[in-house]
C-alpha cells in the first residue's frame, strides 16, 4: 500500500497498516512539515467547542480514548509527551463565564465548577482578571515528538518525494480505480491501495476522482520558554475565554510553553502580527506572568478544513482510500484516522467513520 502524505494522520495510518502486517510505503517529500508542524496538541474532546455535531464527538471521544494502545506499539511512544490531565477553562467576564456553562451543559457530569481560590491553588500563576473556572479531564501530546516516533518507526518505508499524480487502472476497469502513484521524478509506485493523506495537497492532486472540498484556514501559534525562577509555569493546558476571544496555553515537559491559536481565514500564510498581538494579549490576560516569557518560535500553517468541519475518510474509488479534512482535530482523530483506514482496507466498515464518507458533498 501507499500512503500520500507524511503529517500525523498519514504518519499513523501508516504505522497501523505496518502493525497489520501490510507491505507499505509513505511518500511526502518534506514529512510533518504541514498543519502537524505546527499543532499544539490537545486531546480534547470536551473543551473543543466546535466539536458540537454528535458524529464527530464520538469520533473524538473514540480516538482519545483509543490514544495510549496506539502509542504503546510505536517504538518511542513512551516520549511523545503524551499525559492524562485537567484542562483548565477559564472566564474574564460573565459573557465568558456563560461560554463555559454552555460547555458544562452540552456535556453533564463531565465539567467540574472550580472555585477562584481552588483555582489558584491549582494554577499559582492565574491572573486577578479571571472571575471564573472549570476543571475537565483530557489529554495532550507533543505532535511534533509524535510524528518524529512514527517516522523512525517507518524508517525505510518513508519515500522522501512528492507525489505529482494516481495512476489509473486500465480503461475497461472502474471509474477512478487507481492502481498506485507517479512521483515528481517520472518514476512510479504500483500498490493495490493507495491512501492520499495529504492534508490540504489531496485538493489539487491530479488523478483524483473528485475534488476534495477543502479549504485553508490559517492558525498562528507561539512557542515560549519559562525561565527558570518561573517553573513550573503551568501543569496543567489552560483554555480561557477572553471578552469573547479564545486562547489556550499548553505546557510541555521541556519547560516550554506553546500559546494558540489564531483561526484565519483570510491573509497570507506567514504569522500574521496582528494574530501574535491577539494571542500574547489574551494569553497575559489570564497568566500575566506570560510576559516574562522568552518567544523562541512563532509558525503559522494552514489546516485542512471541510464544509462541515468533519474529515473526510473513506473509500473514493477501487484502490483509492482518502484521510484528509481533519481540520483542528487532526492530532487527536489520529489514532482513529489510523483504525478506520487499517479496517477499510481489509473491506470492513468502520461504524464511526462512516459520517465522515468522502463522497458525502458531491
Ligand atoms: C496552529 C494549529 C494548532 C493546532 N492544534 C491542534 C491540537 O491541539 N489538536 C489537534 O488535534 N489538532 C490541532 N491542529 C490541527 C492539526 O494540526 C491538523 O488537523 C493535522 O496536522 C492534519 O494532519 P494531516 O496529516 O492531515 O495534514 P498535514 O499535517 O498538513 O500533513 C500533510 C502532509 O502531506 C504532504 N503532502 C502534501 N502534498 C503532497 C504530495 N503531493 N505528495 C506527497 N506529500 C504531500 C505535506 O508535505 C505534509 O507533510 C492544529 C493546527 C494548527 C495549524
């Protein structure tokens, strides 16, 4: 099998068909250096509040509960960053505050109202500006450590090329039957599947059987170091809704500290400035310390967004199987991505994925 595309989601995919016993190759030029690249990482099905269509909930829950099996067969999962801990909701006035009671209702019994001084014991560094908070079981990953685990697991199977069109199957054989790939060299991959997992790349790949509706939506997001005087800056991922803007903080193992992110849909793909400020005003609004901070890195990449926000994962065509749209959830529909695409090619239907058929626009 073949899988185009070397992001998380194509990265798991072809890790798990690896496990299943299946001859694999994945073809990305430049691997992780799409959406992955850039992703905080959050495994957060509760506090992701876009995540309101039933079908794609499921899906996340699924997924983040599938995580530790899946990181327990990639040799180095154990340093992927991956922990099991609160997610902090934070409010500065009473609009934000109903933001958060909004969250709490749409998933009962599952948000914990945290009282301000219960909240400060938790979080030392919390700001006098925030008037309320509450406290959700989830889960994060470092996806940058992730996908260089699931690349060392490959290996070999990792073809560092571009991927310049399908080849189709003869003319007598089904419409959009594909039978491997052609690569940027003139040279090709015959494979009884291929499985185009390229992000943002699977809308103008020639040879597909249809376009993917896809569309770019830029996310800038920050990377900052805590001083030493100032660790642990945080323990837990803050999410805090600020006069109605959204910002969350994320701390990594290493001391580091990643602030996100922006959601444009316009602009060009560098960091917007105005996106950096956004988020830097926001972030200090709630842990003022923020400030104190060293900025080592800020990114800006586009995510593979849908029509309706859900991907698009399924069968296209004979030999043709598609993972792509994850949208803001890519990291944490991974492990889901990678089950639903191992079961698809053995003719199985996996029941979560099946809302999420590519052919569901046309
Ligand atoms: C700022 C930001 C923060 C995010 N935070 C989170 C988060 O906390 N949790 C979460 O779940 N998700 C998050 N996401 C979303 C997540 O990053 C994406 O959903 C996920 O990375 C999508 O993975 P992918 O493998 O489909 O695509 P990508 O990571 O974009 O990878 C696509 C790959 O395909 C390759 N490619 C493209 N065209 C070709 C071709 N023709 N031939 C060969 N290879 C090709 C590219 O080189 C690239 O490596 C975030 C995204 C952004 C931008």
């Amino acid at each position: 099998m073949v899988v185009v595309g070397g992001g998380v989601v194509g990265l798991a995919i072809a890790w798990e068909l690896v496990r299943s016993g299946r001859d694999v190759r994945l073809v990305d030029p430049e691997p992780a250096s799409g959406a992955t690249h850039a992703a905080a990482g959050m495994i957060a099905p509760i506090s992701e509040q876009r995540l309101t269509e039933p079908a794609l909930h499921a899906a996340a829950e699924a997924s983040a509960a599938a995580y530790p099996a899946f990181l327990d067969g990639v040799p180095g999962g154990g340093g992927c960053g991956f922990e099991g801990v609160d997610t902090l909701l934070l409010a500065v006035d009473d609009a934000d505050r109903r933001a958060l009671d909004d969250i709490a209702a749409r998933h009962p019994g599952e948000v914990e109202q945290v009282g301000l001084r219960e909240a400060r014991r938790l979080e030392p560094l919390l700001g006098p500006r925030v008037v309320a908070a509450r406290r959700v079981q989830e889960h994060r990953v470092d996806p940058r450590a992730l996908a260089a685990a699931l690349q060392g697991a490959l290996a070999d199977r990792v073809v560092r090329a571009r991927v310049v069109g399908l080849l189709p199957a003869d003319a007598d054989a089904d419409a959009g039957a594909v039978t491997g790939v052609r690569l940027a060299d003139g040279t090709t991959i015959c494979a009884d599947e291929v499985v185009v997992a390229s992000g943002l790349g699977a809308a103008d790949l020639p040879g597909m059987p249809f376009a993917p509706p896809l569309r770019p939506v830029h996310g800038d997001i920050l990377r900052l170091e805590a001083p030493a005087g100032l660790r642990p800056f945080l323990t837990r991922t803050v999410r805090a809704h600020v006069r109605g803007s959204r910002v969350y903080l994320v701390p990594r193992l290493d001391g580091t500290v990643v602030i996100g992110a922006t959601q444009r849909e316009h602009g060009g793909a560098g960091v917007s400035a105005g996106g950096v400020y956004e988020l830097l005003r926001d972030a200090v609004a709630v842990i003022p310390a923020v400030a104190e901070l060293t900025l080592l890195e800020t990114t800006a990449r586009p995510r593979p967004v849908t029509p309706d926000n859900a991907p698009l994962l399924g069968r296209a065509a004979p030999g043709l199987l598609v993972a792509t749209g994850f949208g803001r959830h890519g990291v944490m529909l991974a492990p889901l991505a990678a089950q639903a695409v191992a079961q698809l090619a053995e003719g199985r239907t996996p029941s979560l994925a099946d809302p999420f058929r590519p052919d569901r626009f046309s």
